[in-house]
C-alpha cells in the first residue's frame, strides 16, 4: 500500500526533513535572480503589481483549506512528470540566457507542477491546481503589453467619461486623453487608466470565487465579471474627479483630497461589486440544486 501525503511528508523523520530542505534549499538558490526581479517590479513607485506579495499567501491559504483532504491521499508517484519538470527547467536556464524575465517567471510555476507530478502523482497535482495556476498572478505582463493596454483603457476611461458628464449637463470637450472643463483641464494619465485596479481585482475575483460554494461554470461568471465591475469602479472614480474640478478646480485641494481618497474608494465599489455577483451566481446554483430536487 502507499504512504499517505502526511506520511510521506512527516517531519519525525529526518530523511524528510532533510529532502524537503533541500529541495526548497535548491529552488530558493535557483530562483534567486527570479524573485529579486519580482521584488523590484513590485516594489516599484509607479507598480502594477504592488499585490503580488499576497499571492503566494492566498495559494498558501488556499493548500490549508485542503489540507484535511490531502493528508488522507495516497502518494503515486508519476514518473512523465520528471518531464514537466525538466521542460520547466529548460525554459528557466534558457529565458535567463535570452532575458525573457515573463519565461523565467512562468517556468517557477511549471517546475513546481513538474516535482508534484513526479513526486506525488496525478490525484494530489490535481488537488492543488488551483493553489499552483493561482501562483501566474504573480507574473507581471510584458512592458510592452502594459503600455498598449494602459493606452487603450486611457482612451476607453476617457470617452466615456466626457459622454457621461456631458449628459449629466456638464460643458466638457475630449482632446485625447485630455478633459477640458471650463475651470480646466484634466488629464487621464496611465495612473487613472484603471488597469493596476483591474490587475488587481481580477485575481481578487479568482480567489474570492474559488471559495464559493458554486459549480465551475458559475465561479468562471464572478471571475469574469470581475473585469467590467473594475473597470466600472475606475470610471465611477473619474466622474466624481471630473465634477469636483468642474465645481471647485482641478488643481485645487479638493481635487487633491478627493483624487487621494477615491483610490481606495475603486476597490471598495469593485468589492461590493463581487459580493453581488456571488450572491446572485449561489442564489443561481441555489435554484438549480431546487429544481433538480423537485424534478
């Protein structure tokens, strides 16, 4: 019979602790340059990706909620896996050597798939697929990719704006990513672009509903959602900006107070957002469960 995960990861034996020791030991050594470049992308003044630090403690989060279930499973080793494993370290040694940082960075994600494939087999892999695939939000996009995306949301951000307070009867005219007002002028640079919230709050919407207690499909619904709750929340943002420069200035103080405080007020409105989502996607599971019942 097979060893269990708990016992084959038991720290009563010193063989076990010497091998898992080690294998971090050599991962940590290895992927060094790996995490001292996310480090400095995250830590960055201007980051799109000041949220990565939490990452790995939502995968670690989200193991211990498993942990019940994974003790009690058998340990098969997969030897296909030493596959994964290596094709993980190829693209590791050679995006160092071409510097494809975004390779680098994937190939972590695929080395630790590969060691559990080969290690523990597929049954457990499979268990900790999500606490694995959730790791890729730590992956900063290309810089290439951030700025056409940035420029496209600043444009998108822009427009609707102006045809919203337009409406509301607001004097506005649109010049690029400019907002002209009779009390000035307004621009919707990168920062108000929305897409470090939307970076964020899409792996918020993938945590928040791999918890729920709802079926695949209904989980992809609130993770999809998430995108346009963000990109709602950042447009309410720039509406109350463009109306307090419109009735004070836009480079007075309450501009300044009122830009400052409605950063946190986006992720706020985007939170109330997927609250709502997920209560409608359980009530939606919720009456399927009934009518299958019934029928």
């Amino acid at each position: 019979m097979n060893a269990t995960l708990a016992q084959e990861l038991s720290l009563r034996s010193v063989s076990n602790i010497a091998r898992i020791a080690a294998m971090a030991l050599l991962f940590a050594i290895m992927y060094l340059p790996v995490f001292a470049d996310l480090h400095a992308k995250y830590s960055a003044i201007d980051s799109y990706y000041g949220h990565g630090y939490l990452i790995p403690l939502v995968s670690a989060f989200a193991v211990w909620l498993r942990r019940h279930r994974l003790k009690r499973m058998e340990v098969v080793p997969f030897p296909p896996g030493l596959g994964v494993l290596g094709g993980g370290l190829l693209l590791y040694f050679a995006s160092r050597w071409l510097y494809v940082n975004v390779a680098a960075d994937l190939s972590a994600v695929i080395v630790l798939a590969g060691l559990s494939l080969y290690l523990f087999g597929k049954a457990i892999t499979r268990e900790l697929m999500f606490p694995l695939a959730f790791l890729l939000f730590m992956i900063p996009l290309p810089k290439i990719s951030i700025i056409y995306i940035t420029f496209w949301l600043k444009l998108f951000v822009a427009s609707a704006a102006t045809e919203a307070v337009s409406a509301m009867g607001v004097p506005v005219l649109l010049r690029g990513a400019f907002i002209e007002l009779p009390t000035g002028a307004i621009e919707i640079d990168n920062a108000c672009s929305g897409l470090r919230s939307l970076i964020a709050l899409m792996a918020m919407g993938v945590a928040y509903a791999s918890f729920l207690p709802v079926s695949f499909l209904r989980k992809t619904v609130v993770v999809l959602f998430s995108i346009p709750i963000a990109i709602a929340a950042n447009l309410i943002r720039i509406l109350v900006l463009i109306w307090v420069s419109y009735l004070y200035s836009p480079t007075g103080k309450a501009f300044e107070m009122t830009d400052f405080t409605t950063g946190m007020l986006v992720y706020a409105i985007a939170l109330m957002g997927l609250i709502a989502v997920s209560q409608g996607a359980t009530a939606w599971q919720r009456r399927w469960m009934n009518g299958r019942l019934s029928g």
